[in-house]
C-alpha cells in the first residue's frame, strides 16, 4: 500500500500548480489530508511531534494520517533540503514520508543519514523512510 500512497502524493504534487511556494505548500498540505481518506484513515495538518520541557512543542509535521486515532503515517513537504525536517520524520514511530519539491540533488543529501535507495533511505536500525520528489 505504501508504493500506491506514494504514486497519489506524486501525482498530487504534479498536478497542483506550482505558485508561490507557501501557496504550493498548502495546497499540498490540504490534498493530502484529504487523500487520507481514500485509505480510511483520517488526518491532521501541523502534528505537533515532541514537547520541549517549557511544555510548547519543539517540531511540527506537515501531515500526518491516523487510524483509530493512532498517528501511522508522517508526511513533510520540503522545498528545499531542510535536515530538521527530515530529522522529524526519523523520530516519528510510524511510517514517513519526505515528499520533497525543490530542484537540488536529493540523494546526495539524503546519503548522510543511511543507504540510499531509488525512492527510500534505509537507516542504521533499518528503518526506511520514503521519498517522493515533485
């Protein structure tokens, strides 16, 4: 199921115009929370990841999909190579997906943090986390 999420967030990502790059985003953000429910799960927008000790939250992912209200699936939208963010996705228990919309080479960068593969980076603990590129 994983590969068909990602073809939809492809297909998503080059079908909306691309504008201004925060618009993009949003746009972006919106139809995937509603992709979501294509696959029964329901989702939320600007997932709060950890807590700093003062109580606010230290990180936020771009989208997350839930099902019985357990967070399954992470997605963050980057136009640029942005490590926090894709350190987010790292951390967060569930599946992860990076879908990343700039022009730079991604595989380089995404080389640093473990075996890159056509469409995924396999972590030392052997985790994957997976990519799309609009």
């Amino acid at each position: 199921m994983i590969e068909e999420i990602k073809r939809d967030l492809y297909l998503i990502g080059a079908n909306i115009q691309k504008q201004k790059p925060r618009s993009y985003h949003n746009d972006l953000q919106e139809e995937y929370c509603l992709l979501a429910q294509k696959y029964g799960f329901t989702s939320s927008k600007e997932f709060g990841m950890y807590k700093h000790t003062s109580g606010a939250y230290k990180g936020f992912i771009d989208v997350v999909w839930f099902q019985d209200d357990l967070p399954i699936l992470a997605i963050e939208i980057d136009s640029s190579l942005r490590k926090r963010s894709f350190e987010k996705l790292i951390q967060f228990r569930g599946r992860s997906i990076w879908v990343y919309t700039g022009f730079e080479d991604v595989y380089d960068f995404l080389g640093q943090y473990g075996e890159t593969m056509v469409g995924k980076v396999v972590l030392p603990s052997g985790r994957a986390v997976e990519i799309v590129v609009c």
